[in-house]
C-alpha cells in the first residue's frame, strides 16, 4: 500500500471530473472558515469547521452562522453525510451538533482527539462523566483513511502541529488544510496551544506542499495580511511554494521553528479558548446543566 500523501497525490490527478462545488463562509467575529462541499453529480455534502456563535460577556450562544449553513443546505438540496473538524479549535464553539441535529451525518475528527481529550480533561479537572476515548464523535480519523462524499474520493492527511489532532481533508481536487499554512502574505498557523510543537507544524506543511502544484488550498482563518483589505480563504501548493511569508521553498526547519516560536511568544491567547475547548473537546457538545437547568463553562485561573 503506498503512503498516504501519494494516495492523495493521485486522487488529485484523477478527480477532473468529479470537482466539488465549495461554498465558503467567512465568520467575522473569529476569523473562521467554514465550508460546505458537496458532490454535483449526487449532492452529498460534508460540512467541515462550521461556527456556534458565542457571546462570551453574556454567556450567550446564537446561531446565526450555522442557520445560515442551515439554509443554503436546504436551498441547495444537499444531503449531509459528514460534519468534519479539522481540529479541536481554541477560537471558536463548534456547530456542529446543532447542524447534525437537524441534518444528519457523521460528526468526525482525528485520532488524536484522545490526547486533546486528556490534556484538557486535567486542565478542566473533568471526572470520570468526560470520556477520553473520542465517544462524542461518530468517527475518528486517521493518516491515509479514505471515504467517499457521493462519487467524489476523499482522503485523511494527520497535520499536527497546532494541535496534535490537526487533520487536512483531501476531497477531490480540493484540501481543507484546517490550521497549518494561512494565505501566503500571512504565513502559518501558531504552534504554541498545550500539545502544538513548531518542528512538527513545519514537517506537516512540508508533508501537504508535496501534493500536486494545482491542488486548491482551502484555509480554516484568514487575518488578512496588512496591506490587503478583503478576506481570502482559497490558495494553491504552488503559490504557497513559491510565496508563503513564512514557509516558501528554500526555508529550512530550523529557521522557521526559530521564527515560529519567537512570533507565538508575542501573542496573547485567543479570546474564546477557554469556552472553546471546553465545548470542542466534547464534539461541540455544552457540558450537561446543573440541578437548576443551567450549563455552566469553567474559566480555570493562572492554568493556561
Ligand atoms: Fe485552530
């Protein structure tokens, strides 16, 4: 069997015909992409990283981004078959739930969830009622796993880094590379959340910039680089290769693992990581209500 990078490579070269139909949306508030991809030929969709909207001063969840997934489903007539995370993300609440609930599907993230579970299980000081073994998910991925959305081949690539759970999904000609490279005026995801290493990000980039030159890129952020004013989203390995700020041909590793962590030494931590993993290690499900019916999220102090 060959390795899983070269599977990808060839579902690329094969997949002229079978072209997924790609609707983004752009989360204002966190930055986020969330994407729905279906099959023209069958119109069964995935939905990968959709947005719970949360107001973290109220305490408030609203659902304006995921009812508008929810519509363009139904205007389009799309069957669900997948929810896919790319990662356990530290920005924003997951809709995924919500989405299933009213779509079907299978909620799906990587493997490495468990290690993402356990990390942040202790951080959270969760008993026994939080399972670490990926049950909140219907499926857990791994490197090179392949499944089908209608007639388009997809297949699973493991991109840690950020995260040790990272996962890019190759769907025809198309990847959803999740937090690794950004636009390349803007560079690359940080590396600094409990579990991210700099080394390995760079390995897994390097990994995804060996696919095809005219593999389409679709990021899960853009910050927008700072003499650009619109968001951008859709990249290729060739001009990842060619312009990526942090990343092009000819950076070696240790050069950009020294850059990458002097950058993330220099940020602060994303505004809803607390809220977020709490959730987001749970498959985007709210932590059961208290005797008197209410949820409650934790803020752990001076633990992050
Ligand atoms: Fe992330």
């Amino acid at each position: 069997m060959d390795d899983p990078i070269g599977q990808a490579a060839r579902q690329i070269e094969e997949s002229r015909k079978g072209v997924p139909q790609i609707r983004a949306f752009f989360d204002d508030a966190t930055n986020t992409v969330s994407y729905v991809v279906h099959d023209p030929e069958t119109r069964r969709t995935a939905i990968i990283d959709s947005v719970l909207d949360y107001d973290a001063a109220a305490g408030r969840i609203t659902y304006t981004s995921a009812d508008a997934i929810l519509a363009y489903v139904g205007e389009q007539q799309l069957t669900v078959e997948w929810l896919l995370e790319t990662h356990a993300h530290a920005d924003h609440l997951s809709a995924a739930p919500y989405l299933q609930e009213r779509l079907g599907g299978k909620l799906a993230i990587g493997k490495a969830i468990l290690t993402v579970q356990e990390t942040f299980g202790k951080l959270f000081n969760e008993g026994t009622a939080f399972a670490r073994d990926g049950s909140q998910f219907d499926h857990l991925f791994e490197d090179g796993d392949r499944f089908m959305i209608g007639n388009l081949a997809a297949t699973v690539l493991h991109v840690p880094g950020h995260t040790p759970a990272d996962l890019a999904y190759v769907i025809g000609d198309a990847a959803f590379i999740g937090d690794t490279l950004f636009m390349p005026d803007y560079g690359t995801a940080r590396a600094d959340f409990p579990g991210g290493d700099a080394r390995t990000l760079f390995r897994s980039i390097r990994r995804l910039l060996t696919l095809p030159a005219e593999t389409r890129l679709f990021l899960c952020h853009d910050y927008r680089a700072p003499d650009r004013d619109d968001y951008r989203w859709e990249t290729t390995v060739a001009e990842q290769r060619a312009s990526n700020v942090h990343v092009h041909d000819g950076i070696d590793e240790d050069g950009f693992v020294a850059m990458r962590e002097a950058r993330d030494a220099t940020l602060d931590m994303p505004k809803l990581i607390l809220p977020s993993i709490q959730v987001n290690m749970r498959g985007g499900h709210l932590p059961e209500p208290e005797g008197n019916g209410t949820r409650y999220l934790k803020i752990p102090l001076d633990a992050l």
